[in-house]
C-alpha cells in the first residue's frame, strides 16, 4: 500500500471514530452546535481524503451525508433518530470500505454499488422540517414533556416542547451561517431571557440579561451559546466528567508537539529487543558465577557490573513496556454504539456511562478486553436489566443505567461494569445447573447465594451455542474467564438482589508476551523461549558420543554437551530411544548445548506469568503460562537449568 | 530562485497531497507544514515564506480567519485559501481578506496558475 493509502486510512478511521462520537451525543442533544460542527468537519475532511486517494465511491457517499449536516447547520433540518442513523449508516460503510482496504491493500471494487445505496438512503429520507418558530407565545400551561429527545432520567421541571424550539432557534441565530454578529447575538440574549422570565426562571433570565449587556461580539458568542444549549438540556452547570459516550475524547490527539505517533510494530520490535537484552545480562550473571567459583580476582567486580546492568536493563524494560499501554478508553468507546443496538432490539433503554476511562494498561489487555467487556454488557442487558414494567414497580428510572469503571490498584487494574438491573437471579441459575448435570441437587441446596452465583463461570452453563474467538469453547462466562486468566487476570461477579449487578476484573498492568517452542520431556510439555534456541536437530542415536561425563554431538565441527531434559528437571534417566534422537540446541551467554527432547511442538505466543509464592524459587523454570485448552505450561529458564 | 512555502492543513494526507503538487511544479522549494492556525502563525513569525496555502476547514481557527492575521502579520506573504466549499460568500471572504481561493483537491495546474501571480508582491496595505 503507497503511502498515500496508509495515511488515508490511519486518518479516515480517527475521523469516522470522531463523526460516530459526535452523532451519538446529537442523538440525546440534537441541537447541539458543537457537536454538529464536529461531525460536519469530519465527514467534510474525510471526503476529503476520498478524493486524494481517488476513491470516488466515498466521495459520493459521505457528500451526500455532508448534505445532510450542512442543512442541518442551517436549521433546516433537524438531526431527529433518522439523520443520525442515516449518518451513522454512512460511516458504518466507510468502516467498512476501510477495512477492505486494510486487507486487501486496494481500494475495495463494488464500492460505487454500496455508494449508491447509501445515497439512495439519504434522499428517500429527506423531509425538511421547517424551521422552528420564533414567535411562539410562552403558554406555561402547557405541562413539561420529553419533547422527543431520546430517554434520559432528567428532573421533572424541564420547559416545555414549544419554549426549547424557541431556545433551539436562538442557538441557530447564534452560529448562524452569518456568523452571528452583535445585532444577533443581543436579539437572541433577549428573546431567551424574556422566555425564561416568563417560565418564572428570574436567575436563568437575569443571566441572561448580563450576556446581552456585554460589549464584544466574539465575548458573547460562545457564552451565550453556552448558556443556552444547558438551559436547552436542563443539565447542571458543571459538566460531569463521566457522562455517557458523548464526551470521549477523540482518539486524535496530536494538537501538540508533545506527543508522537509511533507504529505498533516499531514498539513490539523494542520489547523483543529489551528481551535479548535481559538475556544477555542474565549471561553475564553466569560469567561472574564462574570466575568467582574459579577465584578470579575479577569476579568482584564482574558481579557488581552484573548488578548495575540488571538494575538498568530491569528499568528499560519497564519503559519499554509503558510504551505500550494504552488508555482503557480504546476499548471502551466501542461499546456506546453497540450497546445503542442492543438496547433498542430488547426494547431495554439503557445509559453506559463511563468512569477512569484515561486509566491505562498494556496494549494486549486493552486489546483482550472487548470480547469479554461485550460478553458481561450483553449479559446485563439481556440479565441484569430488568423489563419497562417490572423496573416501574421498583421504581427504578425508566433508564437502566450500566457503568463502566476503570481505576488503577497497585501493579493492577482494575475495571468493573455495574448495572442498576435486578441483580443476578440465583434461582435460575440453581435450576440452569441442575438442569445441565453441574452439581447434584444436596450440594445445590448447601451452597451460598455467592456459590450459586459463582456458578456461572462453570463450563457448561452457558446456553449459547455460537463459537467465537474468546477461546474455541463458546461463549459463556466461562470463556470469559478463560480469557482473562490467560493473561494473568481475575474476574467475579458480585450482585445485590434487585439492586444491580457489578463484575469485577482484575488485571495485571503490563504483560510478557514471549515466544517459546513446546516440546515434550519425561511424558509431560516444556516451553523453550524461542530466544534461546538456535536450531532443533535429530540425529541417529550412534552419532552421540560420550566425552567425559557428558553425552556430545558434533555439529559442524562443533562439539556440543547433550543434557536430556528430562533428567535436568528431575525425571527419572530415560530409557535408550530406539529412534533418532530430537536436540534443540540453545545457546546462552555464548555457549551452546544441546536438550535431549522426546518430540517437538510447535511455537506459541504467550503472556509468561512469572512463578509466585511457593515455586518462585524452583530453579530452572521462569513462569507459566495458560495454554488456549486450560493447560498450564511451564516456561524453562534454560542459563538456570544448566547452571 | 528558491521559495519558501507554507502548508497548513489539520490533514496531513491533504497536507501530503499538496506537496506532492507543489514537488511536480517545484522541487527545490522550501517547505513548511503546520497542523493548525496556531503552529501555522509561529512558522511565519520565524520564518516569514514566501507563500502559504490554507486549508479552510480546520477546528478553532479556520483559514480564512487564519489568512486575514497572516495579511496582517506578514503582508509579503502571498496566501491563498483552499477548500472544497466553492460557495461565492467563501470565494468572496478569501478575496475579501486579501488571499486567493484554490479548489479542494488541489491540483498541480490550479496551483501553477495561482504561482503565476506571485512574483510580485502586492502592495496594498490593509
């Protein structure tokens, strides 16, 4: 792909991220100027790009969506639920343009028919609604109504339909296409504050007579803008700093020169490198141990060279390692317009709020986390969230709120998802688990409402049937839990009947992602870190010979120690292999030797959690980790073990 | 003779673009890129080019604001203002604030004919 591509696309998808923010926060505040200005900017730059790169389809597309926001900017027309979904739809397609080029390298064929239909979308949809009255009477009879605004829990004191479309109308004169000068600006002051007046809001009204009294255009423009779009939702003044995904930030930050845009790629590179590097100082460790068992005057100060060279490559890893966190927030904004989705097919209204979402993590947490995070909203929704009538007789908001919450504890993460839904129903979970055979029924009967609950990470208990990629074993807690463990994680769940339900993950702040190959010693599997190995040989058992006390074999005039590793690690000696024999050959702090194997796996990818508590001390081995079917693998420390 | 050129532009596949436009026509010209009005007029004030496109659609400042202070600050500085908004009263606010207007996106005859005009500086004081 030319440069021209990548950059089309690195920046379509930040813009597309922008325009899907924006016109989620228009859906609950339609008449918010900003936000329109925001999506109007992003599609304008994103046809842009399409016709930069020459890929016309886009260009139509998205111009026709521009069409739609450029009315809507004038008033004359409003972003009601079916201009958002109609823009919504156009960038779902640019996504999904995107994507295609991402794999394939070209800009995908068959887009000009996708074009089409989107355009076609936008014309069959384009009603014009006219532009809302300036002249209405106040009628303070008229009782407050949600005035069509999607369902939020707001109090019940909002001004009424026709007194908002009146606020609405100021908000246009204020940045309207004129660029609202003085004389507007005063004439849009005043026509509020007699309308708040009326609605008997005296301090809302004498605000904003002191508006109106200001001198400078530029002062009073977004002052006023700013008072009338609260006074439009009814919000209080100091914006809450967790409110739902209208206000993550966008992904785009690069307004300074602060911070830099680096590839994935380039920072994977530098962690594989630090490894090499915290190998090679674990060499040096080896050579002080030697000279000091051979009384080299050296071995003082090798061993204190080792010691500083520890210390800092342990801190360069550190660095390199925050290199690669990011913000929870990554993960998070996916889920606003999916959950939108959700909440509208079960009829379930729904508000996810957001808290700690600048809390950070390691790239691969924050990656790992969307399958599950997805898993526990769709549970909750599906679960926890309790039907329109029966929330009603608990006198719940008709809005079922979910929570998601991000904070750091320690070395760990913590991120929780809490929703105000009826909590988790330990009967059905007792009947689903007798039901599928998990646990007979006196255990059932003796166990504790958490017991029951902690039932549902059983394997098994789901009652989906559907394979995704958490771990091959379907859906379900379960998976979930599998996923999360495999990265040294811990989640729970914990539910208050009729209150709410919150799970609770706990996660390591930064992960060791290494490759090892498996093999197979002593009937039991081994990773070997790929680092270390230099080449897997087999050889016809007559070729190793015996020099001294040690079994060798030559390899290209080298002559190379065979250990069998089965013995090095305690097993029983192996009786005599009537095949050939299977060496990898390992080299560490410049020497080489060979490791008698039984057979050969294959290379893995994995988050080596490091031994704690009891075995931290077991030589020879660095960590664990937890294999994709459940099993636990044990990671060698190969200088250790041939020490 | 060798030029120094300004490109401001919140994109910096547009910004790319342009380059790529002005590379055809002039090589060996010195160029300067900002992502925003505020960076853009910290270039000038340095390095007073010869020339500076904007693009018109940009968060905070936008570039027509931005080419009324660049007339301003640098009068020697030939602006123009390009957008893909070809509407008069946009057309007209460039001439207005003393910048050409160039079409979005910005291809290498547009941009040599704008060059044309350049030589000598204009003289009007604002």
């Amino acid at each position: 792909m030319n440069d021209f591509l990548q950059q089309f696309l690195l920046e379509s998808r930040e813009l597309a991220e922008q325009a899907t923010a924006a016109l989620l926060s228009l859906e609950r505040a339609p008449h918010d100027a900003e936000q329109l200005g925001t999506v109007f900017r992003a599609m304008h730059t994103l046809k842009g790009g399409a016709g930069i790169v020459d890929f016309f389809a886009m260009e139509r597309a998205v111009h026709a969506a521009e069409d739609l926001l450029t009315a809507a900017r004038a008033g004359r027309r409003t972003m009601d639920a079916t201009a958002v979904g109609d823009c919504l739809a156009c960038v779902d397609q640019v996504l999904q343009w995107l994507d295609t080029l991402e794999e394939t390298g070209e800009l995908p064929g068959g887009a000009e028919q996708d074009a089409d239909g989107i355009v076609a979308r936008f014309e069959r949809d384009t009603g014009e609604d006219a532009s809302p009255s300036a002249s209405v009477p106040p009628d303070p009879s008229a009782d407050g109504d949600s005035a069509g605004v999607s369902a939020g829990s707001y109090a019940s004191d909002r001004l009424p339909a026709r007194a908002r479309d009146v606020l609405a109308a100021q908000i246009a004169l204020v940045h309207g296409a004129s660029g609202g000068s003085h004389g507007h600006l005063l004439s849009a002051a005043v026509t509020a504050a007699n309308l708040l007046r009326a609605f008997d809001r005296a301090a809302d009204a004498d605000e904003l007579d002191r508006i109106a009294a200001m001198r400078r255009a530029d002062n009073m423009r977004p002052t006023l803008h700013a008072v009338l779009l609260r006074l439009l939702e009814d919000q209080p003044e100091a914006p809450a700093a967790a409110v739902a995904g209208e206000n993550l930030p966008g992904v785009r930050g690069e307004t300074t020169s602060r911070t830099l845009r680096v590839d994935a790629e380039r920072i994977d590179a530098l962690v594989r490198l630090t490894g090499e590097i915290t190998i090679a100082t674990n060499g040096l460790a080896h050579l002080a141990k030697v000279a000091y068992t051979d009384g080299n005057p050296m071995a003082a100060v090798l061993k204190d060279r080792h010691a500083a060279f520890a210390h800092l490559t342990a801190d360069l890893q550190r660095s390199v390692l925050g290199l690669r966190v990011l913000p929870l927030r990554v993960v998070f904004q996916r889920f606003p317009r999916l959950l939108r989705e959700m909440s509208a097919q079960l009829d379930k209204p729904v508000e996810l709020k957001f808290a700690g979402e600048e809390t950070e993590a390691d790239k691969a947490i924050v990656e790992m986390l969307f399958e599950p995070l997805l898993h526990v909203l769709r549970n909750a929704l599906d679960h926890g969230v309790e039907r329109a009538p029966v929330r009603a007789g608990r006198r719940k908001p008709r809005t079922a709120t979910i929570e998601m919450r991000a904070s750091r504890e320690g070395d760990q993460v913590l991120i929780e998802v809490a929703d105000d839904g009826g909590g988790v129903d330990t009967a059905r979970i007792r009947r689903v688990a007798a039901e599928r055979g998990l646990a007979d029924a006196d255990s059932l009967e003796a166990m504790t409402e958490a017991e029951v609950t902690a039932l549902v990470f059983a394997p098994g208990f789901s009652t989906a049937t559907e394979v995704t990629t958490l771990s091959g074993r379907g859906v379900g807690m379960d998976a979930v839990r599998a996923a999360v463990e495999r990265v040294g994680g811990r989640v729970s769940i914990h539910s208050e009947p009729g209150l709410g339900t919150t799970v609770r993950f706990l996660l390591p702040f930064s992960v060791m992602m290494t490759t090892v190959m498996s093999v197979e010693a002593g009937g039991q599997m081994f990773g070997v870190p790929l680092d270390t190995v230099v080449e897997t040989i087999r050889v016809p058992q007559h070729r190793l010979g015996v020099v001294g006390a040690v079994r060798a074999v030559v390899v290209r005039d080298q002559t190379i120690p065979v250990f069998d590793l089965a013995q090095l690690l305690g097993e029983p000696p192996p009786r005599e292999h009537p095949g050939d024999a299977t060496i990898v050959i390992a080299a560490f702090a410049g020497q080489r030797c060979g490791l008698g194997v039984d057979a050969l796996g294959e290379r893995l990818d994995i988050i080596l959690k490091p031994l704690d508590g009891l075995l931290a001390g077991t030589p020879g081995i660095a960590g664990t980790t937890l294999l994709g079917d459940g099993r636990v693998l044990l990671v060698l420390d190969i200088a250790e073990l041939l020490q | 003779m060798t030029r120094k050129v300004l490109i401001v532009d919140d994109s910096k596949l547009a910004r790319m673009a342009v380059i790529k436009a002005l590379d055809s026509l002039h090589p060996d010209w010195t160029r300067f890129e900002a992502s925003d009005a505020t960076a853009a007029l910290e270039i000038v004030r340095r390095e007073a080019p010869d020339i500076a496109l904007l693009d018109f659609n940009m968060p905070g400042m936008d570039g027509l604001v931005l080419a009324a202070e660049l007339r301003q600050q640098s009068p020697a500085t030939h602006v123009a203002v390009i957008s893909a908004n070809h509407q008069v009263e946009v057309v007209n606010r460039a001439r207005a604030a003393g910048a050409a207007f160039l079409p979005k996106p910005l291809t290498a005859d547009a941009l040599r004919e704008f060059l044309v005009g350049v030589p000598d500086p204009q003289r009007s004081v604002r």
